[in-house]
C-alpha cells in the first residue's frame, strides 16, 4: 500500500491517511452560521485524513465574502458544534482555517457600511469581494481602498485571532490553521510593495514585516498550544494585486525557520503555479522559483509537518512523499465533486468533474448532491 493511504501523526492527531482536504469558500451559510448543511457536506468527506475548512471569519470585520460561516459569536461556536461532532462521529478530523481578510472586503458586507481596513492604504487592483451590489444584491464587488490601521487596532486583531481559536477549540475543532495566504491580511503585512506601514508593522526590515505574523500564531499558540496550530501561506503567489518581490525568499524561509522553533503542527504550502505564471517553465506543476523555496521550508520543519496544495494528483503526492519532500498532501477542487475522493486515488476510480457554476453560493445542488462512486 503506497504511504499516501497510511495514518499519520500530525503532532499528536492521528490521521488515517495522508490526504487534506483543502480549505474552499462554498458561501452556503445564510447567516454566516454553519447549519445542518455544512455538517452533512464535511461529514461526506470526513475519510479524508484531515478536512480544514473554508475560511472562517474572526469577526464580522474580517469578513470578505457573504454567507460565510464565522467563528466569533456564541451562536457561530454552536452552529459549528454540530459539524464537528459529525466529522468526529464517522472518525474524522477537522482544522478551522481562521481568516481575516483584510483589504479584500466592502462596505456592504461591513458593519455599518464600514470601510475594510488593512495594514496597506493601497487598493487592491482587479479584486472582487463578495458582497451587495447596488441595486441590494449579492454580487462580486469591488474593494475601495482601504482604511489603514493604527498600530493599537493592530494589537486588537491579533487578540481576535487568539480569541477565535479559543472559539474553535470550544466548538469541537481538533485544530486550527491561520490563513495566511492569498493576498488576504497576512499576505497584506508580508508583501513590502503592499504594506506601507511605517510604525512596527512596516514592511522596511525584516524583522518588522514577520513581527504581526508572528504575533499572531504565539497569541494563539498560548491560547490553545502549538500542536494544535498549522498556518498556510502561498509564497510567489499573485491573486488579489499581490506583486512579486525580490524579498520573497527571505521572508518566507525567516518565516519557516520561526515557525520551526515554534513546532507548530504543519505549515499548509499553497502552490499557485499551475495557475498563475502558465508562461514559465514548471517542474512538476510547480514553477523552479517555488520548489526551491519549498525546499528550503522543509528542511526548517521538523516537528512541523508540510502539506503542498495546488494542481496535486495521487501520483505526485506519492513522488513528493517518496522524496521526503513533504508530508501531506492537499486538494480542493475534486473534493467538491467527489466526496469519496480517498476511495477513488486509492482504487483508480474515475473521479467526477465539478460544475463550476455551484461553486459559491447556492443551495444543496453543487454542495451536498454529489453521490460516491459505485463499480
């Protein structure tokens, strides 16, 4: 039996195999409350090692997108209650993925009509958010500019982050994983042609562009400890007006060095070559510039599992695992469609395409509907 189908001890967590499903915005929760819906699609897909969730507000300010099942209020913490005893009834495992989103964001979503806040004033060029259009319905928006923070609302969000992850912990989680990837908050402070910060969380040294990051996972660490605690980042990655760097290396390897010392449960690694730079020469799916980058984080890793996401199949996850290159791997987009997707690599079943179009939002059609394959 090849590794890939074999348990794993993710820091104390054992897993029953090596595949994650991967965090995805679905937009279901009409409330921004996960209900019995969001219980039956995770549980569907709880033979997954572990299962980490789509992104999960803070607070109602770090919200980006409409009918996202937060994590800061009482009935949020009961609304996920459910979800996980599910996953856990049938043996699974699950992961919160904390989000703030920063400057992707719009005043329809915010309270009181707010402006989204970032560590930037910048805009964010070409981004959509998911909020309310003019005409009052749900649409793709786009983000004003951003109002930039003080540096003491700063020290608040990274009590939030704290907070939430208590609140996920209270509500059954096995775990968390900050979102740190994807042009979101995180990315906001770490990219030095973004934030324009010229207080502690500058982008001008080093040390000051990791300082809120790092803030952030050692006030959630004393919260709930580190073996509890992944983080995801998407280093060369480009969406949402994300510019490439010549810092890029520098940040990301000091990152994984401290998160090393940190002996978080894993870093989640998000590959976005096979998406975005088509044009340059991939290895593997995964362009030279980010292998060599993943190289270098894994050998900072050493209590501290890896996962790589992004364009990955059963045959190069194997590879990769073979190698000693990492130690998990993530998919997203066929989870969606095949909810017995562990089945389906483990026996070469034919995997079911996904309908674009019930990606975000909607009702049960795209969501739960999908049926496991039958020989």
């Amino acid at each position: 039996m090849s590794s890939l189908f074999e348990p794993f001890d993710l820091s104390g967590t054992l897993l029953t195999n090596r595949i994650v499903m991967a965090p995805m915005t679905r937009a279901r929760a009409p409330r921004d409350i996960a209900d019995e819906q969001t219980a039956l699609y995770y549980t569907q897909r709880a033979t997954a090692g572990l299962i980490v969730t789509e992104g999960t507000p803070i607070s109602r300010e770090g919200q980006g997108y409409l009918f996202n099942p937060g994590i800061y209020s009482a009935e949020q913490i009961a609304g996920w209650k459910l979800t996980t005893d599910s996953v856990h009834a049938v043996g699974g495992h699950i992961f919160a993925q904390l989000w703030h989103v920063g400057r992707i964001s719009h005043p329809s979503i915010q309270e009181g009509g707010k402006t989204p806040v970032s560590p930037s004033s910048m805009q964010a060029r070409g981004a959509k958010a998911y909020g309310y259009n003019e005409e009052g319905k749900p649409d793709q928006v786009t983000p004003p500019a951003p109002r930039q923070l003080t540096t003491d609302e700063v020290e608040r969000i990274v009590q939030d982050f704290a907070q939430a992850a208590a609140n996920a912990i209270e509500a059954g989680f096995d775990g968390i994983e900050i979102h740190g990837a994807n042009g979101y908050l995180h990315e906001q402070f770490l990219n030095p042609l973004v934030n324009d910060r010229t207080d502690r969380y500058s982008a001008t040294t080093l040390e000051n562009r990791l300082r809120f990051t790092l803030e952030v996972i050692d006030a959630v660490v004393q919260r709930i400890g580190a073996k509890r605690v992944g983080i995801r980042i998407s280093p060369y990655g480009q969406l949402f007006d994300m510019p490439l760097h010549d810092r890029i290396d520098e940040t990301y390897t000091a990152l994984a060095k401290a998160i090393g010392e940190r002996g978080l449960a894993y870093v989640h690694l998000m590959n976005q070559s096979n998406f975005e730079r088509l044009d340059k020469q991939l290895q593997g799916g995964i362009d030279d510039n980010f292998f060599s980058l993943m190289r270098d984080i894994k050998g900072y890793m050493r209590d501290t599992a890896l996962i790589l996401a992004g364009g990955m199949n059963r045959e190069r996850a194997e590879q990769m695992i073979a190698e000693g290159l990492i130690d998990l791997v993530g998919i997203g987009v066929d989870f969606i469609s095949n909810p017995d997707l562990v089945a389906r690599m483990k026996n070469d079943w034919p995997l079911t395409p996904a309908d674009r179009g019930t990606f975000y939002g909607g009702d049960a059609r795209g969501y739960i509907d999908y049926s496991p394959y039958r020989p």
